[in-house]
C-alpha cells in the first residue's frame, strides 16, 4: 500500500507519463521510427528526472515497448522498424522515479494514419476501450479480482474478440509487476479482495480471430495466426468509492 506521500510522488509520475503518450500522438505518422520513440521516452525522463523503468525490469533493452499488428506484447523499438500507414501499434510505457520508487505503467494502441477503410481496426480499438473501463469500473474496494476479469472479458467477447489468455494485468508498486495477477478472463482461483490503497495495472489484450500466442523466448510474443489486435493499460487506485485513474 501506499503512504500518502508515495501516492502523491505517483501522481507526479502519471503527469510526465501522460506527457509522453501526448507526445507520441503528436509525432506519430508514416515513416516515424521506433528508435525516435524510444529516445523520445528516454529525453521526457531525464527532464524530469525519473526512469524509464522497463529498461531495468528483466534487462530490457529498450525505454518502451512498441509491438505492432501481429505482436502481442514485448516488441522492440528496433532501428529497422518504420511505422507505416494502418499499422495498428501498441505503446506500453513504465516511470519509475528516484525519490520513492513508485511505479506506474500504461499503454495505447493506435492505428497509424487511421482512415475509415479499415473499420475492424477501429472496432478493435474501442472494443479494447470498453473493457478496460469495464473493468476498471469494477475494481471498487470489497470486490474481488474476479470481478475485474470477468468484466473485462465478457466486453471482449461481446465484441466478438478472442481474450489473450496468458498475459494478465497485475498489482503495481515498489515492483512493477506485483500480485495479485489480474487475468482478462474470469478464472476460478482469482478471489482476491480489493481494498482501499491498492494500485493495479488493469490491461485487456484482445485479438482478432485467435488468443493463442508464440513466444520464443526473445521478448516479442506473438499471435499464433498472424491477425492483429489492441492493449490498453491504466494503472488506477482503489479507493473507498470511485477507483481513480492514475494514468
């Protein structure tokens, strides 16, 4: 749990988060390289003295993780990797800062010069929307884990997308990834009660046509049937009455 003062060094980190995501938009186009990105993520940091944290957590190479169209999660921003027009691209970002060590984590997905021809892109998208708010809505002190899951996949599966079943979202504080693990999915076992203080990642990955993955043990980790598919990720607080969303 978090003190008060941790809590509001946290909210401190969320303003230079939403920073860098606004950025991203921003700059974002066709012929845009994941390298610029990344060194982007590394100069909004160091001006305000936090870390890119996921450069630290497990020897990532990389300040953010970018994956695009078939790659679920984990892809990195390699110096060949050029956004081209209507990729659907993730954006999964960590701050840690140097004071408390707090944590937080988010992630977007966009398509890349979005127009209308690509319909089932922006169905992906919103449909990613809506679960991670249906989930979040459901992470209210003396509920349950279980709750979350079960909201967030009965979102996905309304759309007619298939829910990523082994990647869950997680509790998040001194570590990034803490327990409880928050699957996207009602599982049995995930009973755990929710109550004031906790910070969580609350993250749905949903997919086109399939839920079944391919990691190699590199870091990409992707769809076994190549179709494409969204992230979205806040991480929030659990308070006596309306969660709060941190970023």
């Amino acid at each position: 749990m978090l003190n008060e003062k941790e809590l509001e060094q946290l909210r401190k980190n969320a303003l230079v988060h939403k920073k860098v995501f606004k950025t991203i938009l921003e700059i974002i186009k066709p012929w845009t390289t994941a390298i610029e990105i990344n060194n982007l993520c590394w100069a909004i940091a160091k001006e305000h003295d936090v870390l890119c944290w996921f450069k630290w957590v497990y020897d990532f190479p990389a300040n953010i993780c970018i994956s695009v169209n078939d790659v679920v999660v984990h892809w990195l921003p390699r110096p060949w990797l050029v956004f081209k027009k209507w990729d659907l691209v993730t954006f999964d970002f960590g701050i840690k800062d140097n004071k408390y060590w707090v944590n937080t984590d988010a992630a977007i997905s966009l398509i890349v010069w979005w127009d209308e021809a690509n319909p089932i892109w922006a169905k992906l998208i919103n449909a990613n929307k809506k679960a991670l708010y249906a989930g979040i809505s459901k992470a209210r002190a003396w509920n349950t884990v279980w709750d979350i899951s079960a909201a967030i996949q009965a979102e996905i599966e309304w759309a007619w997308f298939y829910v990523v079943k082994d990647l869950t979202g997680h509790a998040i504080w001194k570590k990034l990834h803490e327990k409880p693990y928050i699957p996207n999915f009602g599982k049995a076992w995930a009973w755990v009660k929710l109550v004031p203080g906790m910070t969580l990642a609350i993250e749905p990955i949903l997919w086109e046509t399939s839920w079944k993955i391919v990691d190699e043990w590199d870091w990409e980790i992707y769809i076994e049937d190549w179709s494409l598919g969204s992230q979205y990720e806040h991480t929030i607080l659990v308070t006596e009455w309306e969660p709060e969303i941190i970023v």
